[in-house]
C-alpha cells in the first residue's frame, strides 16, 4: 500500500515511454491483473492524457481489460466520435455508459458528524458514497483509476478519488458533494489539497472501499504560454499519499499568481471539448481570483449550444440563472427543484461574479436573449475574437485593436489564475 511510481517535476517533460513504464508499475503491483475496469475521465478532460494511458492499457493488456467506463458523473454519454477523439483506436465496444441516475450503489454513509466537522459547521447532514454497481459487482482484480491532478472549484484539486465517487457517483453523492463545497466557498479551496470534500471522500475511502481493487493513475499537465501541453508528472499509487505528491507538484505548475491585476481577461474555450455551459464555465471558476474588481471577463465559446447536460439541468440554469448566492439560496430554500438537483444550485453559484464583475459569454449556439435572460452579457464571438486578435495568441498580457490591455488564457480548464495579492 504505497506509492509504486512517481516521476516527474516542475521542468519534466514525460511522453509515452514514462506512461508505459507507470502501468507496468501498477499492474505489477495489483499483481498481473486477469480482469481490469479502466476508469478514465471524458473527451472535456482530453489534455490529461487519460485516453492515451488508456489506449496504452489496453495495448499492454489486451482482453485483460474488460470493462472502460468513462468517469461521466452528471456529463452527458459521450459520442462515437468524441470516443475516438479521447480514445483513438480503442475498440469502442468497451465503453461501458455511467448512468448516474440509476445504476449506482450505496457504499455507506460518511456521518454527519464527521461531515459538520471539517466544513466548520457549515454542512451538517451525512454524505452517501456512491459507485457504479460495475466497481463492485464486475468482478474484476484492478480498478484503474486514470486522470489528472488540477485546480477544481468543487475540491480543490481534481481527480484521484473524486474519478471514483463524483465520476462514477449517484444523485446523492454528486449533488451533495457540489453543494457542501458551494457553501464552504470556491474561492477557500481552489487550488488546494486539503479541503473539506477532500477529507470526506477520503474518509469514505478508508472505510468502504478497503475490498475494492482500485489503483490510481494519476497525471500533471502544465499548459505553457505557448500553448503545449507537457507532463510535468505521473503517479501511480493506492492511497492518499499519491494525491498528495501529485497535488503538490499541480500547485507548482498550474497555478498562476499574476500582477498587476487585469481588469480585463479573455479566454478562449476549445469547442471540442466545450460544448455545454455546465462544462465551458471554468473559464469563470479558474479565472475569478484574477480579475480586478469592477473589471470583466469576456469568454469566447463557440462550440457552446447548451446549458446544462441534461434537460433537466438545462431547464433549471434558465429558469433560475447565475444569480448571488443569497440569491440562490432563497431559490433553494422555497423551490423543490432546486432542492432535489442541489449539484445544479452549487453551479449556478459558482458561475455567478457576486457582482463583483462584469461576464460576457460569446457562445456559438445560444442567442443574446438566451444569453442576457441568465444573468451574462452577451458577446459575438467572431467579433470578439477579432477585437482581441486570439488565433494563436500566447497566455499573458496583451493589447487589443484599440490599444486596451488584458490578459489572455487560451483554456482556463488547465489551471488558476489568482491576482498576486489574493485573498481566501
């Protein structure tokens, strides 16, 4: 029960021999696996490698791996060709769809208690671990849990046993997990290792899972201003000691202290991978502790057409919008929607700026009224990317046609940008 392999740093630049060499790692420590779950993230988290390591995983093990299922949480089924543009040549008949809805099971509850007790209070009910029934009843010797190691607004830093119990979870667990961390406040944990659904999920590991044959897989990629994306790090493990070596170097080369503070910011969102708000507003989440206050963030989207992944979500983010969070805590308080899709309330507050500065979302397949009736300033965006001149532009500072100043990040997914002075 260890760490079985760790390389890597802030100036590391892994490729495929590195990711060959970390399965070899955990499938030798799992003990030369006859039957193996993959459990890699979906095409919006493409740049952390996850679909190559799993193409790998499979090259090494052939019809030892059995079963690939695509940590979805909430996200909607992925498409044949979104398959391909994660997975290449993958045979697809190994996809197995997480059904978040109905195909889970209730590991047990982390208690009340325990949960009071590291959100200071805050969340006072018991948190439901929840799994695909595939992870307990599939039979199989390793469950390889693939992805990447980054900022998050939900936990502080993505992945490791998040993949399982939010990727792979229930209506109880993920809706719960998104609102307790909503309540605690995005801006107190983005970034950090230790926080309070950290520790919950952790916990629900040590006490539920300690039959389950999970291995972690786990990546650091540095997005530079140039626009690469290199692996800085590659861990493979099975307990909390992995996350922690992993989140420690993500706090190294993803996040970003920038001074003077921007009033102006500008990302840009690949429209492969962002196609719902519901995914494409990190460009909000990653990029809030960043700007000046007063200031504005222009978000160029379009491959967006959506709202929410679902059509119920989709229906709650238009009839509710991105409002204050007093705000949409009276929602919550008086509406029974609401109540019953609690992730889709922590969403609403974290896309919102609390007033404290101005969003224009510049989407391809939503119109200004769409756009204005959430809360959003609307933006053209083949204007916009003119004005500010974004094809192959590097992250960093620069000016637009009229000689105005901001500060460009060509895919906010990929770490945090704070003002160098921040605050939590």
């Amino acid at each position: 029960m260890a760490i079985y392999f760790q390389r890597g740093s802030a100036n590391a630049d892994l490729g495929a021999h590195d990711f060959q060499d970390a399965l070899a790692a955990a499938f030798d420590a799992a003990g030369n696996p006859r039957r193996v779950l993959a459990l890699p993230p979906d095409h919006t988290r493409a740049d952390s490698r996850a679909g190559e390591i799993t193409q790998l995983a499979y090259q090494m093990l052939g019809d030892r791996l059995t079963d690939v299922m695509p940590a979805l949480g909430t996200h909607a089924p992925m498409t044949a060709d979104e398959l391909t543009y994660m997975f290449g040549s993958l045979p697809q008949e190994l996809i197995r769809v997480h059904d978040w809805q109905n195909d889970v099971v209730t590991l047990g509850e982390v208690d009340a208690d325990f949960v009071a007790e590291v959100t200071e209070g805050i969340y006072q009910r018991p948190w439901a671990a929840q799994v695909n029934r595939l992870l307990v009843e599939g039979g199989h010797d390793l469950i390889l849990s693939i992805g990447q190691v980054v900022p998050h607004e939900v936990i502080g830093m993505a992945n490791y046993n998040k993949n399982v119990f939010v990727g792979t979870g229930g209506n109880r667990g993920i809706n719960e997990s998104h609102y307790l961390s909503a309540l605690y406040g995005m801006e107190r944990i983005m970034g950090q290792c230790d926080t309070p659904l950290r520790r919950i999920l952790n916990e629900a590991q040590d006490r539920f899972c300690k039959s389950m044959p999970l291995m972690y897989v786990l990546t650091v990629v540095e997005s530079t201003p140039e626009g690469r994306r290199i692996v800085r790090g590659l861990f493979v493990g099975d307990t909390h000691d992995v996350f922690f070596a992993a989140g420690a170097l993500s706090q190294e080369v993803n996040c970003f202290d920038i001074e003077p503070t921007p009033q102006t910011v500008v990302v840009t969102m690949n429209p492969k991978k962002y196609k719902r708000m519901w995914v494409a507003n990190k460009a909000i989440y990653r990029t809030r502790m960043l700007i000046g206050d007063g200031g504005r963030l222009v978000v160029i989207a379009p491959g967006v057409a959506h709202f929410g992944e679902s059509d119920t979500v989709d229906r709650l983010i238009r009839k509710y919008g991105y409002r204050p969070t007093p705000q949409v805590l009276q929602f919550v308080a008086e509406n029974e929607d609401l109540q019953q899709n609690l992730g889709t309330a922590a969403h609403l507050i974290h896309g919102t700026s609390e007033g404290r500065f101005e969003i224009v979302y510049a989407p391809g397949g939503l119109s200004r009224p769409e756009i204005e009736s959430v809360g959003y300033s609307f933006g053209d965006w083949r204007e916009l990317m003119d004005l500010y001149q974004v094809e192959g532009l590097r992250d960093g500072w620069h000016e637009d046609r009229e000689g105005n100043p901001f500060f460009f990040v060509s895919d906010p997914g990929l770490g945090l940008w704070r003002r160098q002075h921040h605050s939590v």
